[in-house]
C-alpha cells in the first residue's frame, strides 16, 4: 500500500519511519547549532570586521570596513568605499579618502594625508549613478610621530571633499590588543 511518497508495505516500513525520524532530527539539528552560534556573545565578539555607513554632503557615501581587533603591532586593514547613491555623476578626488584615527578621548593619533597618502581636495575623478569605489589602506598602528601607539581602543574615520563639505564615515574603532 503506498501513501504519499512514503511506501508503508511491510517491509519498507521501519526503513520510511527512519528516514522520517532522521529528516525531522536534521531540522532540529540545524535549529539547535544556529541558535548556539548565537548565543552568549556580545556583538563585538560575533563579528570579526566592524562597518557602518554615514552620510553627511550629498548623495556622496562612504563605507568603511575595519577589523573589531588586533594584536599589537599587526598592521591595521583599512578599506574604504565611496557610493554615488545619487541620480547625478559626482566628482571624487581620485587619491581617495583621507583616513583620520584618533584616540578614545578624541585626540588625533594619525592622518593618512599626512604619511605619503595624498588626498587631493580638487574633484579629479568622477562617480557615475549608483557607482561604487573601494580601496584599501592600512596603519601600521604608530602615531604622526612614528611611535608604536599603546593598546586599547582607536577610533577611525574616512572622509573625502564632496559638494561645498564632506562627506565621511561613521566613527568606528578598533581594539588593539596584547
């Protein structure tokens, strides 16, 4: 006698209800792992990259995307993303963002423009509707002055000339770490 998909004759009948019981197991399964991986954690600690987006001249957006932590001494992975999200090309200084670290009590610890990182405040390249343009830099976690910064926590910000202001990232930060 055959139900469904399911064949329930005799002989198949501990075999379907196996695989019914298996099916039904796997699903709790999957339930129970995705719930413990998300469990018991903070939200610093269930990212390993901490990004966020602010808007602040124009349609002219930056992404900034930057790891929640590092050693001391690791070079610090800094990429930056500018997004036209407006109907009109914009124009963008093609050297890129200019990225600005600070300390937790808001004292300015480094400057890419001041380190070889040339931003130009003259809009040399241009960005289309809905166009998107990465690039990535790093900081080699030392002041303006070329000292090893202590650990703790930095805070980092992207920001390029837009329009008549700027347009800049939210403030992100990073924790170094022993």
């Amino acid at each position: 006698m055959s139900r469904g998909r399911y064949d329930f004759g005799a002989g198949n009948y501990l075999i379907n209800c196996f695989r019914l019981v298996m099916k039904i197991l796997g699903i709790v399964l999957t339930f129970v792992l995705a719930l413990a991986a998300g469990c018991g954690r903070e939200r610093a600690d269930v990212a390993d990259t901490a990004q966020d987006t602010a808007a602040t001249a124009g349609p002219v957006t930056v992404l900034l995307d930057i790891p929640a932590r590092v050693r001391a001494g690791e070079e610090v992975q800094i990429a930056a993303t500018l997004v036209n999200r407006g109907q009109e090309t914009e124009s963008v200084p093609s050297a890129g963002p200019d990225i600005v670290i600070t300390d937790t009590h808001g004292a300015e610890v480094w400057r890419r423009s001041r380190h070889g990182g040339k931003t130009s405040p003259v809009p040399s390249a241009t960005l289309r509707p809905n166009e998107m343009r990465g690039s990535g830099y790093t900081w080699s976690q030392t002041n303006d002055a070329g000292q090893r910064v202590a650990s703790g926590t930095y805070r980092i910000r992207a920001t390029i000339p837009a329009g008549l202001g700027e347009a800049s990232s939210a403030w992100r930060s990073v924790l170094i770490i022993q």
